[in-house]
C-alpha cells in the first residue's frame, strides 16, 4: 500500500522541488522520473508470459522466446541486436510424475521432480518414509541406516526480505539427495524450497556428488510435507512415488543481446540483464520475466534520452541459467573483451521494489557515489556501505574474470512464495513496483555510462 | 499470521518427533519447547512498561527502573544481583517545543526535539525554511547558502527486514546539524528517521561536530516534512521553532546485573542483556523493554533447568544506551575480566520474530554449530553464513577490547514505525513473538554455556 501512493507522490515532489533548489544530477533525476511514469517494463512481460510462456532451456518455449527477444530488442530500438548460441548438455526435461501416501487414508501427494533428477523404474519406488526435521539431522544419520528407504527432510525455510533465507535452506534440495544417498536411502524428498504454505511443490536444480548414487528426487508442498512429517511421527508411513524425465544431450541454447551504443567510448561496455529461460511448471513471471523486462525497460529508456550516454549498455538475456550454462558460456566467448567490461549486474531477484543498491567496493564520499545516492533516495533506495558479494549467477564467470559487479536488492519477501511453482504468474506483479525498479536500473546504468567512474581500478587494487 | 500458528505446531511436531528419531541436542530442543510455551518474556515487559514507564538516564523513571531491575532478578530466582554505578555527564532533558509554519494557513507541527540539542531562544527562532530532498543535496550545499535558514532534510528512509534501512537514513540525524550549521543554518530539522507516513515525530541522539556551530535541532513527523517541503516548492516558506531543553551536568546512572552461575566454569561468563534506560516519549515497550525481557526471561528459563550449564549466564541490563555511556563504564569496569567472556550480544532489536543468528567467525562444519542450527530451524531461525557485525551498541567497547560478539536480527521492517516516538507501547508488542525471540535465546546462551565451544581462540587468530 505504502509503496506505490508514495513512490508517485515523491517523483511529483522531486519534479516540483527541481524548479526551486539546485538538484546534483539534475539529467539523472529527470530521467528517473521519466522511467517511474513510463509503464516501460510491463507490456514487455505481458508479452514474454502471453506470447512466450514456460521457456526451461531445451523447450520449444525456449526456442520461441529467443525470438520472442530478438524481434523485442529490435521493436525497443537496440542495435547490434543477435544471437550468440551454445550448447547446453544433458538439458532436462519433465515426465510423469506422482507421489502418494500409501498408509492411513492413501492418498496423492503435491510433487514435482527436481531438475537433474534420475527417473524410478516405471512403476516408480515404494518404501517407507524416514523424516528429518532439519538438514543437519539428515546429515548427522549414519551410513546404511536409511537403506531402501524414502527420506524426506521436512526443514522450513526462513521468510527474509533479501535471499539470505532461501540460500541457507536450500541445499536441502540442492545437496539433500547426494547426503541421503550416502546412507543408503532408494529416494529423497525435500520440503519445497520456500516460505510459504500454499499446496504447491516448487521445483528447481539439485546436483548430484560424483562419488554418491544417484537417486530420484523431488520436492513436495509444504503442507504434504508437513502432513508426512506428522503422521510418521506416529507409525510407519509408506509411500509410493513415480518421477520420469528424460535428458537432451546436447539442447541447442542462445543468449540473446542488444546494445544502446555508446556516444564516445562504445567499447566500454555497462553489461546488464536477466535470464530467458525460465521453469517448466509457469510462465515464470517473476523468475525471470521480471528480470528480462526490466533491463530491456531501463535501457531502452535510457536509450530514448536525448543523447546516449558516452558509453555502450549491453543487455544480455541469458539462455540457461536455471540449469546452468549461460554464463559460462558466455564468459568462455567474451574472454578477450572482459577487461572492457566496467560493470555487470543481473536482474533475478523478482518483481518487487527495489530497496538496496550493492556497488563494487567504491569510495563512499566519491561525489559520483553521492550523485548516485541521491538520485536513488527519493525511489527509496540506498546505497549499501557493504560492497556486492554477487552481480548474479550469469555474471558469475565474469566476476571471477575480474569485472566489477553490482546487485540491487529488491524486495524478495514474497518472492518465493512463487519462485519455482506453478504460481509464479503475472497475476502476481504489480505494476508500481516493476515501474520503481525499472527507474533504480536507469539511473544506476545511466550514472555509470555517463561518469568516468572505474570500479575495475579499484577491484585491481583489492585484488593485488 | 504464519509465524504464530506455524511455530506452535512445529514445535509440537518437533516434540511429537522426538520420540522416533535421535535428535541432535535433546536437552537443547526441550528447553526451547519449554521457552516457546513460557509465556515467561511478557510479564516482565508488562510490568517494566507499567511500573516504571519512560526511563531516560538522569531521570526519575531512571531511578525506579534500576529498582525494578533488581526486584525483578531477585524475584526471577538470579544471584549475585547488584547495581554497578557510573555517572551520565551532561544528561540530556526534553523542555518545551513547539514548531509551527507561519506561511499560508499558520498551523503547529508535530515537532520533537533531538538527544543533545541545545535550545533555542526562549521566543524561539523565526526564519525561512530551506528544503533539501536528500542528506547528499545537503552536503553540496555551498558555505554561507544556508546563512540564517532554517534547514528541512527530507529524505525519505528505506524500510528494511534489518537496521540496515535505518544506518542508511539515521546521519541525517546524527550528523545533519553541523553539516548545516557549516553552511550558515540558523536551525535544523530532519524528517523522522521511520518509514512510517504516522503523524507522530521520532527522537534520537544527535552528534555535534567538535568544530561546528551548534544550533538547535529536531525532528518533524513525516506528513509534516513532506507537507514543508511540498509548501516550500511552491513559494518562501517561513517558520518559527522553540526547543528548551537542559543537562544535568553528572547523573548518577547504573548498570544493573543477575547472574545464572555456571556449574562448572563460573568464571567464563555469556554475557547477554537489554537496555534499561529509553527515550523519553512513551514507555519504550520496544526499544528496549523488549530486549530487557527477552534476556531476562531466556536467561531464567535455563536457570530453571535441572542443572545450571557449565558457564555462567550474566544478564546485565544496559544504563544509558540512547545516550551512551553504559557500554563504555562496563567495559572500563571489567578491563580485565573481557578475556574470561566467552560471547557477549545485545537484544536491542525491537520485539519481532527472530530470523538470523550471527555468530563471531566459527566454523559452519563445527558439531557444536550444526547442533545450534539443528536446535534454532524449527523456530524459522538460520545461522548465517556471514559473521556478527557488532554485538550492539553496548557491547561494543567489549568487541573493541577482544570479546566474540554474536547478533540475533529480529524482524524489524515494522519496528521503526514506532521506535523513538510516542507510539513504542505495550500495545504493539506481540507475544508469540516474543515468546520465540525468547527461546531462540535461550537455545544460543544454553548452547554456549553448556559445551565448550570457544569462539575467542578464532577471534585472536583473526586479530593476528
């Protein structure tokens, strides 16, 4: 309720206050508030989710979306606008699947696979069910006490309103199956992956150890697990689960670019963007619609300014981040141009408001940062003290490389109530929102392609 | 909605569970189960907030809260319980404010005068109001611009989950003043650092440079900073403010203490507490009536098990924390004793559910954390991957000498809405809440008391 009357109401004080006081950044603020009126990103995403649909990596989804992208970027006025493709090897693809409870009341169960996942044998697995309540109790079992049986770890995930819940919870699914494999287990279940109790299964990758069998593995919604959970704790409880997938050894995969070249020095390069791919289970609105569809927006608004700034906005739509792949392979082919890279940053935090700006470790009292803060602050946003852990897992590989990255939080507080499941629908965006952080992204890429700024002076200097 | 019923029913599965699979820690999961059902942090907040009120150090309440403090560790079964004295110099006491707008339709604003503040003139001062939309215009704001003025910050605060929202807003207050001053102002005014649009104003400490002009500072509430700053973009705004206040020269002040005391190695002390003292404009149920009675309760309910753990429990509650001065006459007091504290930590953090421990740099692999995580995922509590910050503001001169410091963040996002203001009251406390809060304590101060984890020998290989 807050968000959306006051962010409206402050961009019009901004614009009345402009006329009285001098405004450090008086470009930055205009088009700030230029992108907060825009409705940019959303006809973007209505498109992407209508035209486009589910999009995992090695889908005919995947394949529409790449020209979905293409004809996009070049509707918006990019230039340089291609595609750079990759293969993606042993892309995974749902099958049939189903869980039941087979003690009490049998009944069916809320699951879906997990990405990487081995198939059962056609008539799928049935054993009884060993529940943990934490990961560190699955951990803490002893080798061949959960032979032939069905694990499922039952731990809730913390709501927070960055990723920190969901990071510390979610290698019960990214390394559970491996931990129950090593002591014995035919199949391992985890609670989905998120804070919310409606009675839908969230999927997402799980990644086998080299040296562990590999067992079938899916997620089941909260509320099934929690009924497991109960019921074992009061007589043995056996289940039935069936999960069929098949891998595509080699998936022909793209990423997808576009440029709003810059005036003077084009081969510096300010590198944002989101991933096209995307799950199977929806049309993936948040995760990463809402990614694409804002650095598509904010740059494309920045290229509509008067003139473009000194230099170039590249916007990558990664090909195949949920899976893996994307980044890699695009770090592999932009080797050479690393160094030319000034900044890099990912949209894959969701649709909601933008609240915390993380920059490459910089000088708090560089009048560029303060410029920056200030054209922020009445979006509400700061600036963080604490630099970028991450720029996000497609820039990744050029982090490592040595390019600067930079992060904007946005409010994830919701966020994984959808993420993953068959809920993550535009149904759930709210229009304000994706306006306020489609303005942050504007003036973060504009201050940066516009200024001399050069993280990468400082990231050298850290690095030495 | 979620976190009361959830944490109820997990913890009965928990219970429930207990009885088929070996749970990690047993006596560290029934003394959470048993604090989670306590209801033990409540009555106490009851009868602080009721009994004694506002309790700013240098006044009255002050006096009857230390008599409080004692009855209640008395009462609560504590030993070795005393009052340590120190002196408050300069004391700060709220006198008469009043702030109105004489331009257009001449009305009142809700105005409170900031900690520190000198008075104005008792006619007040009159002047034109200069507006600034963000703490960085300020700063720009060239020598002499400001001569005369009365100056209006306005930027807005980030709402945040943790404190990092409030960091980010909070200079505008502590270091507006002088920065202003600098420029010429005759008087200062920053809008309430809160994210809350409530028409009441919120106190806090501010900082005068030594070198600067002090001129009298204070905070509006937020429609009315809006409403000035919407005023002065359209024509000459001026005001008139009164601020009184006075400072008692030398307060007597005191930290008051109840220990839990080890069975084993009483001389190696936990050292957890709240702060006594608050503002001035409510009874500060949140800030910190909470943390009082958090630790004060978390602290009795492991002093009420079977046997007391190996280490002793010291509670000490926190004599004049909103104005400093505590942390550093405990930490001068006990110079030599800081080597023999295993873990010092502050529950300043309002009264919301408890989400993230940080603990001082530790082992992730350690049994002895795996332990504590296993004990603090039922109540939706992770251990973060990063360590502790600062263990708050009171044990921070204990950090400064060597002391592992640990953070508990509870949700904050609507803690600030009320914090320094007249609405920090019972009324908003809620208890399940609270009764999480107090197990999740319980769980970290039973764990550190009872095993023989020693986060000091990594801090001291860190500090090398």
């Amino acid at each position: 309720m807050e968000s959306r009357s006051a962010h409206v109401l402050l961009s019009l004080l901004v614009l009345a206050a402009s006329g009285g006081l001098a405004f450090a950044g008086e470009d930055i603020a205009q088009l700030r508030d230029r992108a907060l009126a825009s409705n940019q990103a959303w006809p973007i995403l209505e498109s992407l989710t209508t035209e486009v649909g589910a999009r995992p990596v090695g889908s005919a989804g995947m394949s529409r979306a790449k020209d979905w992208a293409i004809s996009k970027f070049t509707a918006l006025g990019f230039s340089n606008v291609h595609l750079e493709s990759f293969t993606k090897e042993n892309a995974w693809v749902r099958g049939f699947e189903s869980a039941m409870v087979l003690t009490n009341n049998p009944h069916s169960l809320a699951v879906t696979g997990l990405g990487n996942s081995v198939s059962t044998p056609p008539g799928g697995i049935e054993a009884e069910v060993v529940v943990f309540q934490t990961f560190w109790d699955l951990i803490n079992a002893t080798p061949g006490s959960l032979n032939g049986k069905i694990v499922l770890v039952n731990q809730p995930m913390v709501r927070t309103q960055n990723e920190d819940g969901y990071r510390s919870a979610v290698r019960a699914r990214t390394e559970g199956p491996s931990i129950a494999a090593d002591r014995g287990a035919a199949a391992y279940l985890t609670r989905s992956i998120t804070a919310s109790d409606a009675a839908l299964p969230h999927t997402g990758l799980t990644r086998y150890a080299a040296a562990s069998p590999r067992i079938p593995a899916a997620a089941l919604a909260v509320p099934d697990a929690e009924f497991v959970a109960r019921l074992a704790a009061r007589a043995p409880v056996r289940m039935r689960i069936i999960l069929q997938s098949r891998v595509i050894p080699a998936a022909p995969a793209w990423n997808v670019v576009g440029e709003i070249k810059g005036r003077e020095t084009p081969d510096e390069i300010v590198l944002i963007g989101g991933h096209l791919d995307s799950w199977d289970l929806s049309e993936s609105a948040s995760d990463d619609g809402a990614g694409v569809a804002i650095t598509m927006a904010a740059a494309a608004l920045v290229g509509a300014a008067p003139r473009h700034p000194r230099r170039t906005i590249r916007v990558v739509l990664w090909g195949s981040e949920e899976t893996e792949g994307s980044g890699a392979a695009y770090a592999a082919a932009h080797r050479d141009e690393a160094l030319k890279i000034v900044l890099a940053a990912e949209s894959d935090f969701g649709a909601g408001h933008a609240y915390r700006l993380a920059l490459p470790r910089a000088d708090p009292a560089d009048p560029r940062i303060a410029e920056l803060g200030a054209a922020l602050a009445p979006l509400k946003v700061f600036v963080s003290a604490d630099p970028a852990r991450s720029g996000g897992s497609d820039v990744e590989p050029l982090r490592v490389a040595g390019v600067p990255v930079a992060s904007f939080n946005q409010d994830q507080s919701g966020y994984f109530d959808r993420h993953h499941s068959a809920d993550d629908t535009l149904a759930r965006i709210d229009r304000a929102d994706l306006d306020q952080t489609v303005a942050a992204w504007a003036v973060l890429i504009y201050s940066v392609a516009e200024n001399d700024i050069d993280f990468r002076a400082t990231m050298s200097s850290e690095a030495k």
